[in-house]
C-alpha cells in the first residue's frame, strides 16, 4: 500500500504539475477518489484493496491521468481515434507479499503504447493496441486488441468490452515467470513462450450533479494453462473492481 501511494506522488509531481497552468485553458480538470478491489493470481497472496486519488486532465489533444499515465491524441474524431501514450505499470507483486515469493522481485514499469479505434456501426467499435516496455525491466512488448459495445439502460450508459491481450516472452516471464536466479529447493525455474490474455469488462457512470460523477467497473482476466502451471500462480481468473466519484473543476 506504502509503495504504491509513494509511487502516485511521484506520478502527481511529475506528470500533472507541469500541465497545471493549463487547468485555466479549455481543458476539463477533475479530481475523486476511486476504490479499487483486485484479486492476487500468486500463491498465498491476499486480495489487494485500494483506496486512491482519482486525478485527470483533458483537452481535444491530451488526457493525463493516474491510472492510465499521459495520451497524446493525434486523431480525434467521431469514428477513428489515434493514440500515442506513456502508462505506468504498478509492481506486479513483491518479495514480501507471501512466503511463495521470497526472493523474487518485479518493479513498477512504463509502456510505450500506439492505439487505433474505429467504430464499426453505432455504439460498436474495435481497438488495436501495440505497447512496449520502456523501463529496461524486461524489454517486452504486448498486443492488446478488443471490441466495446455502447450500452444505455435508463440513461444510464454501460460500456461492455471483449478482448484479449498478447503478452511476448519477455513480459510473460517477467509476470508469471521463475528465473534461474530465483529457484530454491521448493520453487524450480519455470520458463513461459508467449501468452494470451483473454478479458471481459463493463463500465458505467452516472452523473449526480453537473460536476459530479459516480464511475464504476468490472474487469475479468481468464489465464491459460501455460500461465497457471508456473509454481508462483494459485489462481485462474483475475478479477478487479473499481468504483469512485469524480468532481469536475471546470
């Protein structure tokens, strides 16, 4: 919990003060809270549970977030949206998060992320996403491609996406891997290829007042077999749950 209020300060210090001055031009400035609830793949760990400032920033040309970094939009419009992005990765565990994984270590990390959406007909669109980890942690990229249905019930508006998400060898191993250096007499090397993550999730919002705003989510990852062989996975499904209110400055 320390490290990962720690690591959103740095976030707040080194993304948003910078572009702060802007909160007088015409961009939306808004500021919340946001619950998070996420279940642990790895042996022996404990749901994660969260509380956090929900903090963003957005014109026609960029949004900065806590959750999801920095995105420059290079197209914009009703039908296509094109996307370039900076997105922190919080520590997928640490050593000391059970006695399964002592001695191993994995850090926060940055992907470099070019996205294309395009909608296919009303309330329906497809995304490709190609990232790249640009830390030095493990030099992996990842392919994430998905479709997303708009769905309003009783005003209220629901967004159900369906996708799955391509993982190489290097950031696979870095997730749910077991280096050499990392075996004990209970705990052997385990090796994976490249992986597939298949997800489902929905996500609404609903507006109390004009500047304020409920927001909630669903996300459920499915892991493949190859995934939940390695000694350090005790789980098959990852699932998150994410719910706050935002209230707009301006």
């Amino acid at each position: 919990m320390k490290s990962k209020l720690s690591t959103l300060s740095i976030l707040l210090l080194t993304v948003f003060l910078p572009y702060s001055s802007w909160a007088e031009g015409s961009g939306n400035f808004s500021v919340g809270i946001a619950y998070i609830n996420g279940s642990s793949i790895y042996s022996n760990t404990k749901t994660s549970r969260t509380i956090m400032p929900s903090l963003s920033y957005e014109t026609d040309k960029i949004n900065i977030n806590v959750q999801n970094g920095f995105t420059y939009k290079i197209i914009n419009d009703q039908t296509t949206k094109f996307n370039v992005s900076l997105a922190p990765n919080f520590k997928p565990y640490s050593k000391n998060d059970s006695n399964d994984l002592s001695g191993m270590e994995r850090n926060m990390y940055v992907d470099g992320l070019v996205s294309v959406s395009r909608e296919l007909s009303r309330g329906l669109s497809a995304k490709l996403g190609v990232g790249t980890e640009l830390t030095g942690r493990f030099n992996g990229s990842t392919v994430n491609i998905s479709l997303s249905q708009f769905i309003p019930i009783n005003s209220v508006p629901f967004i159900l996406s369906l996708g799955s998400r391509w993982y190489d060898q290097n950031r696979a191993n870095y997730l749910y891997g077991v280096y050499s250096t990392e075996t004990t007499g209970l705990r052997a090397k385990y090796e994976l290829n490249s992986v597939f993550v298949p997800y489902i999730s929905i996500n609404t919002f609903y507006s109390i007042s004009e500047n304020t705003r409920f927001f909630a989510g669903l996300n459920a990852n499915f892991l493949s077999n190859q995934i939940t062989n390695s000694p350090i996975v005790s789980k098959k499904n990852k699932m998150s749950v994410v719910m706050g209110l935002t209230y707009n400055l301006k």
